[in-house]
C-alpha cells in the first residue's frame, strides 16, 4: 500500500526530506505560488496550520511555476516573499512540476489516488490541495477556487479519526 509516507522532497532551504517525518499527521499538500490571484490563500493556509497543528496537522506546499509562470522566483525569493507577505510557518518544499512527464513522484501519486472535476487527473490550477488522513493516504482534493477555511469541517473529521 502506497502512502505519501513514501516519498521524499526537497526542502525549500536544501537538503532531501522524507515525507515519514509527518507519519500519524493530517495533512494538506498544495501546490502553491507567489503570483497568482489565488495566492492570499497563503493566510488561509497559515491560519489552518496554526489553529490545527498541536492536534497533528500540517500544511505542505510546494511551489510550481507550471502554470502561468506565476511562481518564477529562486528558493530564497519565495522563502522571502512567503514570510514577509503572509508570516508562512508551515514547512515548504523546492519548486516542482506538477503535470506532465517531470511532475514530481508525489503529485503522479496525489493525483492517480484522487481524480479532480470530470475525472481528470491533472492539476487544473495553482492551490489544488489533497487532504491526507493519518494514514497517509488521500481522502479528498479540492480545487483553487475553495478557500482554505472551507476545509475546516474535513481537517477536523480527519483530526478525529485514528489512523
């Protein structure tokens, strides 16, 4: 059984991480980036992760540029402007792609569990999130258009239920 406990990423400060640090944790993986008219749901994002994360939740994002070249920043830019722009505490990874033949292991993996509207696999937009349960496996994916604080009935029944 494949769980994201499965894989590893880069952070966005360097170095490889191993997905297992968040084992027995809800989590909400969104691809994110710095230029697009979704991109206030950073706030909605950090709001999220500081109201649920001593119960075991965690927001993951990761920057992809695959879409409008809306994140076209280095590392340290996007570290920045996440910090500065929207007090971001929540752990983020190094840019990927997200759709087509370089789509980082997750996201192949996030999207053949949960298809999006119509069935399709493909990540339509920026801020498609995947709620993952304790188990590490996907419970629900939710487009850009859904605000983050829509999701608070599903991270709370996620938070209750054991893994």
């Amino acid at each position: 059984m494949t769980s994201i406990y499965s894989f590893s990423a880069q952070g966005l400060a360097g170095g490889e991480v191993a997905l297992s640090r968040y084992e027995g944790q809800v989590l909400l993986v969104v691809n994110v980036a710095s230029e697009c008219g979704f991109t206030p749901q950073y706030q909605g994002l950090e709001a999220l992760y500081r109201e649920y994360r001593e119960r075991g939740f965690a927001v993951l994002g990761f920057p992809c540029d695959q879409f409008g070249h809306q994140e076209p920043g280095s590392a340290d830019e996007i570290a920045s402007f996440c910090s500065t722009n929207y007090g971001v505490s929540f752990p983020m990874f190094a840019k990927i792609e997200v759709n087509g033949p370089q789509a980082h292991p997750l996201f192949a993996w996030l999207k053949s569990e949960k298809a999006g509207v119509l069935g399709s696999q493909n990540i339509k937009w920026n801020f498609t999130k995947f709620l993952l349960g304790r188990d590490g496996r996907v419970l629900q994916r939710y487009g850009s258009i859904t605000k983050p604080e829509a999701l608070r009935g599903d991270i709370e029944k996620a938070l209750a239920a054991q893994a």
